[in-house]
C-alpha cells in the first residue's frame, strides 16, 4: 500500500473515532461553550423570587432529555432559594440548525497515488468550458466537486420561572411541586463524570 493511501486511511480512521467519542449526550452541568456550541444549564436571577433558566443540549441529546433537565434545574433553584414550589411563567423550546458543507473522502490532500502528486489523469474539451482536466481521485468533472452537505440539529429549553412558598394551588397547571421534580426526575439525570 503506498504512502498516501495509508495516510488517507489512518485520517479518516482518527476522524471516525474522534466522532464517535463525541457522540454522547449533553450532562447535566453548568453550560459551557458559546453560540450555537453552548451546551448545558444556566440561569439568571430577574428578581429576588423570578428566574430566567435554559438548558441546551448537543447535537445527540434529544428534545425531552433537554426539557427534563430544564425542569431538574428549575426545582434545583427553587430548592436552593428557600421556596417549595414554582410557577412556569413562559416557556419555549427551540430547535437549532445549522448547516455547512466539507469535500468528499477524496478532498484536498488525500487524493491521488503517491499523497496525489502523481496519477492517471485525463483531459477532455467541454463545449463552454474549454479543456479541463480529470483524476479519479480529486472528484468527478460530470457531478461536480464532490461535496458532503450536513444539517446538525439541536435543542435549546428556555423557561420564565416564579418561585413560590406553601401549598401548590391545585387549579395552576403551571405550578410544579420542587421536591417532587427532585425526586421522580432526578434519577434520570445523567451526571458528568
């Protein structure tokens, strides 16, 4: 096997290995990352009983995992700031995408025999185009560049809360009880390591 070949195939081997260690859902942490590559919670206080409360998840982590956690953290502050239960003010839940485009397995660098500076090549006349040239390895001239086009997804939960102290009124849909948020959501929430 000649050298390029081999270094093409080690590449995309690492590659093939570095995503799939990348590909684990979002723990429940504070958020790290900007834009749209911040994942986990964060909060912030409008008012000594009011809080706004996110949670963003990564690519894999699905939508009712990021609004599970949402909730776990809104119980959490809730718990931390004396009261007992809180009230759902305003909610929303949004998908974001974004979508980008790489060459193909043979893209620059890893094309041709010998690391590409040497191969079979051809050159034919395109009427409008004039003589252009082709290698089976840097892409076909008929489709052209060879190019990889993905769309990434991902989910951000965002929530208005109202803390409250004392009895839940049972006629607030909106209302959730902290301690029992704690205790039946808590279990499933996937701790950093």
């Amino acid at each position: 096997m000649q050298f390029g070949r081999k270094v093409a195939i080690a590449l995309i081997g690492a590659s093939t290995l570095m995503v799939a260690g990348c590909a684990t859902e979002t723990t429940y942490r504070p958020a790290t990352g900007t834009g749209f590559y911040r994942t986990g919670y964060s909060d912030q206080q409008l008012e000594p009983d009011r809080f706004m409360v996110s949670f963003a998840g990564n690519t894999v982590t699905s939508r009712d995992t990021v609004e599970r956690y949402l909730l776990f953290r809104a119980a959490q502050l809730t718990l931390a700031n004396g009261y007992d239960y809180f009230v759902m003010a305003d909610r929303d839940t949004q998908l974001r995408s974004r979508t980008y485009s790489t060459p193909g397995a043979y893209g620059p660098g890893f094309g041709g025999w010998g690391g590409g500076w040497w191969g079979p090549s051809w050159r034919y006349y395109g009427r409008g185009f004039g003589w252009r040239s082709w290698d089976p390895f840097w892409g076909d001239p008929f489709f052209g560049n060879n190019m990889d086009i993905n769309t990434i997804d991902r989910y951000e939960a965002t929530a208005e809360v109202v803390m409250r102290k004392g009895p839940i009124p049972r006629d607030n849909l909106r209302a959730f009880d902290a301690r029992a948020i704690v205790n039946t959501i808590g279990p499933t929430v996937v701790m950093p390591k």
